[in-house]
C-alpha cells in the first residue's frame, strides 16, 4: 500500500478556508452558533485553523441522526461492517503522512511520532476488523446445570448498544478516538464524536476516511466544542447509550456522576511507579526510564510518572538517567526534536508549580526546570519525598521525581497509596520475586523489566482506581460495546416427538 504524499483534494470538502466543519448525516456543517474556536501550534503559534463551536441543538440533532441510523447499520451484515474498517483502514495508511503532519501542528509531538500515531491507528482499524467472531454467540442446553432443564436450549449472539459516544484526549486525539470508533462500528452501533478541542482538526478526517470506505451517512457523525461548554450535555443526554472515554481522571469522575446507568468505558490519568531493585539491569532500566519519562513531553498517561530506586543502585540511576536526559535534542516538532512543547501555557504552568514546590520542600535538581515559552526543559528531581505534590500528582509533562526506598514493601506502599491505578514497572532479574510484588499492587497493569505502555493495542488495556473504569484493548473494546442477546427454545420434551412422527398411512 503507498503513502499519498501528495495534497489531499478528498479532504477539501472539510473546511471552508481555515474554517472547519462539523459532520452530521455525510455532510460538512457550519454552526448556527457563528463561532468558531482557534487552534493553534503549540510550538510556534500559527493558526492552523478553526473548529466550530456546535451548539446544545446541534448536539441533540445530530444525536437523534445517529439514532436514527442504527438500525440500517446494525443490519448491514458483520462482514460488510468489518470490510468497511479494512478499507478505512487503507486510507488512513495512505495518508498517514498528511493526517501526521496536521497532527504533529496540531498538539506538537514530533513529526514521527505522529505519524506513527496515525499508522498505528490504521492497524487498530485492520486488527479490529479482523476480530469479527468476537460477535459469534454460543448455544448452551439447560441440562448441564439443571437435570429438569433438558428441554431449555438457550441461543446467543452479540448486538449493539446503538449509540456510542467517543471522546478522546489531546495527546492521542486521532488514535484514542479511533480506538473507540473501530470497535463501536464493527460492533453494529452508530457513533458520535467528539474530539478534543485541541486534535479536533485531526480527528476530523475520519469523516472523509469513513465515507470513502463506503460507511453509510449518519452512522458517523462528530460535533467540535470545548467539552466545558456541551460535554456534560452530550455524556448526559439520555439518546447515548454508552460513553467510551480517555481523559483525565476530574473529567472521567466527572462523566461517571453525570450519566447514571449509562454503561461507561474510561481510561483516565496515571502515576506509574517503577520500582528498581537492585539486581536491576541499569542500562535497560535507565532507557525505559528516559524513553518512558519523556517521550511526547511526558503528556502520555503510561509515561513513568516517579521512580523509587533501591539504595544500592539509586546514586547510578540517578546520575545516568539525567546524563541521558541532558542528551535530549529540543526544539521543533517539524525537525524531530526529542521535547517539543507542551499543549497549553496552562499546563506549563501547573509542571512549574510541581517543579517549585518540590524544590523549595527539598528536592534536589539534577537537571532541567527551565521553560522557553511553551517548551519546559526535561527535568530531573532526586531525593523528592512524599509531602511533595509531584509525588503524588500527575505532571504530564518531561519531569522525573526519583523517590528513594529502602525495601520492596515500601515501595508497594507508595505505589498503591496513589489515587491511580493505571500501570506499574518492576525492575529486576529476580523473576519470582517480580510476580509476587506485582501481585500487590493495584494497578491495570504491572510491566516486568519494560516501561509502561498502553500498546500492543490487542492487548487488555485498563486502570484501577482513579485511573478507569472497564477495559480497552480490540477485543475488550467489541465485547464493551455490544451485548449478548439470549433466545432461549423451551421444547415441549426433547426426543418425545420424533417417535410420532411417522408416515402417514396412504389413504386410498
Ligand atoms: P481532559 O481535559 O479530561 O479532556 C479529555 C476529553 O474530554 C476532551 O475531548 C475534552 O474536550 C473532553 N471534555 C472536557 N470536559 C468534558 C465534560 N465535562 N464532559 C465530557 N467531555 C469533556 O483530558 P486531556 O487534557 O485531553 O488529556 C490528558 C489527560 O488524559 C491526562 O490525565 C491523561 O493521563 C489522560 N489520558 C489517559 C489515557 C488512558 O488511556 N488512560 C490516555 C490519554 C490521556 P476539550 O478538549 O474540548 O476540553
Ligand atoms: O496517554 C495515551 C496512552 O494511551 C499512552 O499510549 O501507547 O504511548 O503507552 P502509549
């Protein structure tokens, strides 16, 4: 399959100069509300464009499309729902480039990172297209539990929940949403969108991707909007029928209080801890700490969010991890620097704040705590203690606190004492010893000798605690967004008939 490196005139039909629209019914929309919301580079501050800001009537209105066309969708055969993921599937490979450059102006992670984010996107669609027979159903006889049940034959099969509301966050903008809209669809259900403010742009594509892949109008639809003004009316609005959200822990709590017996898929914020014993391999551990602490800025929910190090190894680890942080190449996303900015002046802000406070409470740095406009310089902070904020708060952003441990059990204590659950990390080369402290924290997820990760993407995907509420990962996500539908035969008495029946005598 080639990548078009070309414009892509298929995407014209979006916008109206900078202007992008929303998607209702396979139309591109403008909003009655005559206004629109700015987004801009993060790096430099260019206007990449405007994304409408839809109103509560729009809301319902394209709720009720999506309602409407459920049932055209859920009839379609799995087959042809699943043949319509493979070719969207296609188109976003194809322009994967285009999608990841808009992506990369759009929330400033280096160009090839957001490519990958969208080829990877392209294979969540593939992969979830081929996982169809998660949908088959099973047949079970009633005299397996019940001895006078042999009559009970009871037949089941997967249906869809009917209309399935996707929001994602801004650092995964078209990936974290995708992740939703593949299962939702190859599970029959018709979905609305909506995008986070910041990646709207580049989550609007897939009106154009699925429309080209031969979805039927109306089965997908988006609107745009800061989710402050219409998120608690579309994840309260009583037409959703299941919410599949990724954000931040106040905002998922938030949906959770709003939205009562709504079935809720929620992937939330995260502090993962790795623990590093000290038969620990330092040379891996120290990359998957870098790799893991900074990439993307450190605006990833599986980032490595502290660090409690043994004292026999902790000096080392120390040491090594800011002599490679210090390597980090800086500046433009368009150039692959390793840190580029991070998605807001706010949210710079509040790095800073954790940086400060640790700093006057004692901490010592390593390296960093320098802010060029919306670029923060990767930062380490060592002998950082648990009356610190950024022991325990999550700094999505390039800054690693090193919380000094004396033994395994105080580790697990300061691991299970944050509000999150998502991941782990356990660092050693005593493989018994890895699984009965992974036994004890509660977490989603514990990684034995590797940095937190949300993929591979077949993989069960899930936090604790603050950290979520149900399982992502392809085949988790299908079985979340539809449900059996249970027909059970009550035969009269198994076998009894089949002695009646005969053939009728001939009459003359
Ligand atoms: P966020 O501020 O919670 O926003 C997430 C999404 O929710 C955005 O689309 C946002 O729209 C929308 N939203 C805001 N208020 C809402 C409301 N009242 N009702 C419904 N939707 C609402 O999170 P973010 O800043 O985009 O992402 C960073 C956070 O997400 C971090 O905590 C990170 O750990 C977490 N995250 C978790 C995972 C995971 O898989 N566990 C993955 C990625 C990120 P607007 O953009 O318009 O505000
Ligand atoms: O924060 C986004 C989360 O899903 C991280 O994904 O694959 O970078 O671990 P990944």
């Amino acid at each position: 399959m080639q990548k078009d490196l070309r414009g892509v005139p298929e995407f014209d039909i979006m916008r109206q100069g900078k202007d992008y629209k929303y998607y209702e019914m396979g139309e591109w929309k403008v909003s009655s509300s005559g206004k629109t919301i700015p987004i801009s580079n993060p790096y430099n501050g260019e206007l990449l464009g405007n994304v409408q800001a839809c109103t509560k009537d729009e809301v319902d209105h394209i709720i009720a499309t999506a309602k409407e066309n459920v049932e055209c969708w859920e009839t379609t055969p799995i087959k042809e729902r699943s043949d319509v993921l493979k070719r969207a599937a296609k188109l976003i490979y194809k322009w994967s480039e285009h999608l990841g450059n808009i992506l990369m102006q759009e929330n400033g992670k280096k160009l090839s990172s957001a490519i990958s984010e969208i080829e990877r996107t392209a294979l969540i669609f593939n992969a979830t297209a081929e996982s169809r027979d998660q949908l088959l159903g099973e047949t079970l006889v009633g005299d397996v539990l019940e001895a006078d049940s042999r009559e009970k034959i009871s037949m089941t099969y997967r249906v869809p929940l009917g209309v399935i509301l996707c929001i994602g966050p801004f650092n995964y903008p078209f990936n974290l949403t995708g992740s939703k809209i593949a299962p939702a669809l190859l599970a029959g259900n018709s979905v609305v969108m909506k995008p986070p403010t910041e990646g709207s742009i580049t989550a609007s594509h897939f009106g154009v991707i699925l429309e080209t892949a031969g979805l039927p109008p109306g089965v997908f639809n988006f609107v745009t909007g800061r989710g402050s003004e219409i998120g608690d009316y579309l994840s309260s609005h009583p037409d959703i029928n299941m919410i599949s959200f990724t954000g931040s822990s106040s905002t998922g709590q938030r949906i959770a209080e709003k939205t009562g017996m709504k079935p809720l898929l929620l992937e939330l914020g995260g502090k993962d801890a790795a623990i590093v014993l000290d038969d620990a391999d330092l040379e891996m551990t120290v990359r998957a700490v870098v790799s893991g602490a900074f990439s993307y800025n450190g605006q990833r929910c599986t980032a490595v969010k502290r660090v409690l190090p043994m004292p026999s190894i902790a000096n080392e680890l120390v040491e090594r991890v800011t002599e490679e942080a210090q390597k980090l190449t800086i500046g433009n996303p368009a150039e692959n620097k390793d840190i580029g900015p991070i998605i807001s002046s706010k949210q710079c802000d509040y790095i800073q704040e954790l940086i400060d406070d640790a700093l006057e409470k004692g901490a010592k740095l390593k390296c960093g705590n320098k802010r060029e406009k919306n670029i923060i310089w990767p930062t380490v902070l060592d002998y950082v203690t648990e009356d610190m904020r950024i022991a325990w708060e999550e700094q999505f952003g390039p800054v690693i606190p090193f919380i000094r441990i004396q033994s395994a059990d105080e580790a697990i204590r300061i691991s299970n004492q944050s509000q999150y659950g998502l991941q782990g990390m356990i660092f050693t080369n005593d493989i018994d010893l890895a699984f009965n402290i992974a036994q004890e924290l509660e977490v989603g997820t514990i990684q034995i000798n590797g940095k937190s990760s949300r993929g591979p993407d077949h993989f069960p995907f899930l936090g604790t605690k603050s950290s979520g509420m149900g399982t992502q990962g392809i085949n988790y996500a299908i079985k979340n967004m539809s449900r059996p539908k249970v027909v059970v035969m009550n035969l009269t008495e198994r076998g009894k008939l089949v002695h009646e029946c005969v053939a009728k005598e001939d009459t003359p």
